[in-house]
C-alpha cells in the first residue's frame, strides 16, 4: 500500500494494555492466547491486580475463567485486548 512504519510506530492492544497495567502498577491476570503472554512479560508486580482478557481461542478453560472470575469478585480491574470479550 506504500505506508511507511517504522516499528515504534505500531500500537498493539497487548502493548498497549501492558503500558495501562504498568502505569498503573497493576499485576496482570491473563486470559489470553499463550502467544501473547510474552507481551506481558517483565511487568512489576502491584499491589492490585488486574484481568486481561484477549485470544483465548482454544486455550480458554474453565478452570481459566473460575480464576479470573474470582479475581473480579476481589476488587481486579478488567482489561480487554478487544471490543468485546470472545470465548470460543
């Protein structure tokens, strides 16, 4: 298409999520796609937490969702990586 971008110039919803949660000093519950646990790597650990929620696709689990849930009931800030939540 002709655009130039250089790589600082690409904005991710894993990037940034991981920019709010570090701003913020919230310590990430993911439930995303392993793939994009790595974008999440490195961040301190606060003393909240907060749900992220992205492309879990095939890895979402009960047993991810009973955690997460949890978490929410506590008082974690939810995070989506998206418009709106897909668990399929």
């Amino acid at each position: 298409m002709g655009l130039r971008a250089e790589l600082d110039d690409i904005f991710t919803p894993a990037a940034i999520a991981r920019d709010f949660l570090a701003d913020r000093n919230l310590t990430p519950f993911l439930v995303v796609h392993p793939n994009l646990r790595e974008d999440f790597s490195g961040l301190p650990t606060g003393s909240e937490e907060a749900v992220v929620i992205g492309d879990t696709g095939a890895f979402f689990t009960y047993d991810l969702l009973n955690q997460a849930f949890r978490k929410i009931i506590r008082g974690a800030d939810i995070c989506s990586l998206g418009q709106k939540p897909q668990f399929s």
